[in-house]
C-alpha cells in the first residue's frame, strides 16, 4: 500500500518561488522520464493558447487529466515547452515519501495540500499565485491517479473555489485583467513492442500468483485470469470466501461491504455511489483523532486496518467496467491492455515496472474565463466546461460518468 496518509500532524509546505533550480532540473527530466517511467519523447498541441494567456498577463490554472505517476515530472516538460515556470498542488504525503523527493517536488514550485482537512494556507497561497499571476497553477483535479488514460474521474471543487476567489482578487488588483483555467490532457501512446512492454510483467505476476507463466494464452485472457485472482483474494479477505457472478456487481458488493460499516461508524449512515469522494470522507472522519497521538494501541491499529482497506476499495474502483470489451464504452487499443497490466502490477507489488516505449501527448486547450462571481446553485457549470473540454482534449466520450453519493441509511 502506497503510504497516502501520513501519522503525524501536518505542516504546510510553502512553495520555492527561485527558477534558477527549475531550470536546472529541466535539463535532468528528459532522461529522468525515460529511464524512471519508460517516456522516450512528448510532443504538444495548443502551446499557443497558454503563450496568449501569459502575453495577456492573465492569472492562469492549468488542470490536467492525472493517469500516471509521470504526470507531474512530465508537466515539467510541457513547461519548458511553452516556456514558463509553474506552481503546482501536490498532496502532502508527496513531501513525507524521501528527503530527495521533498526536495525536488519543492524546487519544482510544489506546495503541499492536506487532503483529509481543510487546509486555508494552501488554498490563500493557491489564490494568491493566481490573483497575483506570478505564474500558471497547475491543480490535477481528479486529486487521484486513474491509471487510465480513456477515463475522467469526478473533478474536484476546489479548482473552481481557488479560480472564482482569485478572479475577484485579481480584478481588483488589475482591472482589466482575468483568471483563466486552461484544461490538459495528458495521453500516453506506445511506440514500442506492446509484448516487450508488458510480456515480462505479465509472466511475473502470473509466476507470483499462479506458480506458473500462461504464454500460451491470448493476452486478454491472461490480463483477465490476473484480475479475478486478485478480486477473489479481497472477497475472501473481506467477506471470508470468493464469489461468483459477473466482474462487476461483486466488485461493487466488496466496495460496499468495505465502505459501508465504516461510513455507518465514522458519518452514521451509509451509502453508495463514488468511491473516491466516499474514502475521503472516510479518511478525513478517522484521521484528526489518530493523529493526535492520544489513543490506545488497539484502537490506533483498529483504525489504521480500516485505512487500508479504504485504500485497496479505492484501488479496486479504479477498474472501469467493460475496459477491456470492444463495444459502447470505445475500442480496447494496445495501451488500454496496457494500463490495466500496470494497474494489476500496482495493486499486487506497489510497483510500476517501467519501460523505454511511451510518448506522452500534451493538447491544451483554448482559455476558460472565470466569472468572478458566486457559484451558481446546483451542479456547477464551471466544472461541468472544464470536463467537456478535457474529454473532447483526450478525444474519449464520457464512458464513465461520476456517480452521485447518495445515503442507503435512512
């Protein structure tokens, strides 16, 4: 399990606001990419939208779809690109994973943001870089990694928040200038030998799972024996033996059965629907005691299992229905079979085995201007602009559409 909450009080992690590091660590990212991620070249689409916004003097955001761990690294590209330096949010557990890490993310213009809380000194420093125009924000604002370049998850309000104050803030300051989000997509293609891409991986995962390789099988067939291996091994952790039916109901029948004794617990009523805004709720209820230090042994383990179990329900919600079927949902393409190999390597190691055969396709789109007024009451149109736009920059339909939350316990 990937260590996304950390069992200490938080601190703000200001951002470094020199460039003379940012400019040497560009030099460093190209080969960085390659070797750490497999990415061997970008190439980039609608540079001269964001030029526009800079040359106008424009507060500017810049909100990019987030499938991979690359992405913010490779965010580092499209900048050298344009050329501008950035500022970025990033979640605070990214600054407690390795000095070396905190360090360069920082040097990079990252400054941390605390999920599980309400954190005011990220969010004034956020509007404050926009109002100010210092430089572009970058916010990824699904807030998690889907692994999955044809699948937008929910968006989060926060971007339209941090845009609206800062637009405000920024016509008062200078009248006549704006605040603009400019959506990115960030699609993956591969430009090597898929097998070689994912043949090794494949054939260990199987080996760690099985005892045994199944080359002799179509490659779908084996990706799919690898998720019912890893999907029966959570039923029976969870609900004491595995099940049988379609892929997709028992998935979401272990999601529940994670999700819903803890909502009952932490927010005194269960429910369904989007599994990531449900875990963060669920953290943000747990954490604030835990970190206060004053619980016994049994309870704090008692809670950090319950963590960890949100955790792997979030993973496990992070296989789109029907990813690898032909039909409604698009076509399954090489990087489809792909992503979900890396997805299962993930889930199964915390590990990411890259290879040199990526090339990470930037498109940015034309200016989104913010109306500094109020958010209007229902679904927010803002956001609704900026999902349209990052799909039709991806060029994928909304296959999966964010579900609702909505209470079971009355």
């Amino acid at each position: 399990m990937h260590r996304v909450v950390v069992d200490e009080p938080y601190e703000f992690v200001p951002p470094f606001r020199g460039r003379w590091l940012s400019w040497m660590f560009r030099l460093w990212l190209r080969p960085y990419l390659r070797r750490s991620y497999g990415v061997v070249r970008c190439t980039y689409q609608g540079l001269d939208h964001v030029r526009e916004s800079l040359k106008l003097g424009h507060g500017i955001l810049l909100c990019p779809n987030h499938s991979r761990d690359s992405d913010p690294m490779a965010i580092g590209m499209l900048c050298r690109k344009i050329p501008s330096h950035v500022y970025s949010m990033a979640s605070w557990h990214i600054f407690k994973q390795s000095k070396l890490e905190a360090f360069v993310v920082q040097r990079l213009g990252g400054f941390s943001i605390y999920r599980e809380g309400l954190d005011r000194q990220s969010l004034d420093t956020a509007v404050q870089i926009v109002s100010h125009a210092e430089r572009p924000l970058v916010i990824f604002p699904e807030g998690v990694i889907s692994r999955s370049n044809d699948r937008l998850n929910s968006l989060m309000d926060g971007v339209a928040f941090i845009a609206r104050v800062a637009a405000r803030k920024r016509a008062e300051l200078a009248p006549g200038k704006k605040v603009v989000i400019h959506p990115v997509s960030l699609r993956y293609r591969l430009v090597g030998d898929f097998m070689e891409c994912v043949g090794p991986t494949l054939k260990r995962l199987e080996r760690r799972t099985f005892w045994k390789s199944h080359e002799h099988l179509p490659v779908k067939q084996r990706i799919r024996q690898l998720a019912s291996a890893l999907l029966a091994a959570r039923e029976i952790e969870i609900l004491g033996e595995s099940q049988v039916g379609a892929f997709r109901p028992r998935l979401t029948n272990l999601i529940n059965a994670v999700l819903q004794p803890a909502e009952r617990k932490w927010l005194g009523k269960a429910r369904v629907g989007d599994v990531i805004s449900r875990v963060k709720d669920i953290r943000s209820a747990i954490v604030p005691e835990l970190l206060k230090g004053n619980l016994s042994e049994e309870e704090k383990s008692h809670r950090w299992r319950q963590l960890t179990d949100c955790y792997y329900a979030q993973t496990l919600s992070m296989y789109p229905v029907d990813y690898l079927d032909d039909g409604l949902r698009g076509t399954v393409t090489p990087e489809r079979l792909a992503e979900t190999v890396h997805r299962l390597e993930e889930d199964m190691t915390d590990h990411v085995t890259s290879h040199p055969c990526w090339q990470c396709e930037f498109s940015i789109g034309e200016a989104i201007e913010i109306d500094p007024g109020r958010k209007p009451r229902g679904p927010d149109p803002l956001m609704q602009t900026l999902r349209t736009q990052m799909l039709g920059l991806l060029q994928v339909e909304d296959w999966w559409p964010p579900e609702s939350v909505k209470v079971v316990d009355e």
